[in-house]
C-alpha cells in the first residue's frame, strides 16, 4: 500500500469564497498564494496551507479543522473578539490549553498553548 505524502492543504468549504478569504487575510494574517474567484483560494496561515472551496462541506456544514499551536492564548482570544469572532470557553487537555472558533463561513479552527492550564488563563 502506498503512503501518504505530507499535508498539502486543509480544505475549508465556503458560500463567498471572498469574504471567507478576508477573514483568513486581515483577521488571521494568512498570506494569499492563489486567487481564483468566485470559486477558489489557497492561503498560507502558520505553517499550513488552507484551500476555500467554493460550496457547502460534504458533511453538513462543517468542513476541515486545523489545529494551531499558539504562545498565547488569552491575547489570541482578545484579538478575535476585537473582530466580532466569538470563541468556546477554554477546555483542559492534557499538557495544554484549547480553544474552538469558527470563521464566517461556520468552519472550526482550534488553537492550543501548551503548557498552560486553566488556571493561569482564566476560566473563561
């Protein structure tokens, strides 16, 4: 059986691939690679790329969801809801910290600051 190859994108499905593309621009500082509207963009964020696919997600709504390590969180949730963007509360995993957002176009992000815990970020 053949292998996979490493992670060429992550593939979020939008209803404006423009105003999806925004978002991940100016809120979130990802860099456009690719512009094909109204149908296609590729933008790097991190060290991933994501493709915005023009269409719903073929599992009812939710498309792919990335996983970002950040240094920290409480300031990164500050910065989206400065933006409008609300956020899931902080959750405890072992080792780290996460927390859940969504982008316009309903799609789950996640962020994660290891080493960190509840406490020191506040329950919120």
């Amino acid at each position: 059986m053949a292998r996979l190859g490493s992670l060429d994108y992550v593939m979020f499905f939008a209803p404006d691939v423009q105003v999806l593309t925004a978002f991940y621009r100016d809120v979130l500082e990802a860099t456009p690679i690719e512009e094909a509207y109204p149908h296609w963009a590729r933008l790097r964020l991190a060290n991933i790329d994501l493709g915005i696919h023009a269409g719903g997600a073929s599992d009812g709504g939710r498309g792919g969801q990335p996983a970002f390590r950040v240094q920290d969180l409480a300031t990164l949730r500050a910065h989206l809801e400065a933006h409008g963007v609300p956020c899931e509360a902080y959750a405890a995993i072992p080792g780290a910290v996460k927390m859940d957002f969504r982008d316009p176009a309903g799609n789950v992000l996640q962020a994660l600051q290891w080493g960190a815990d509840l406490d020191t970020l506040g329950a919120r």
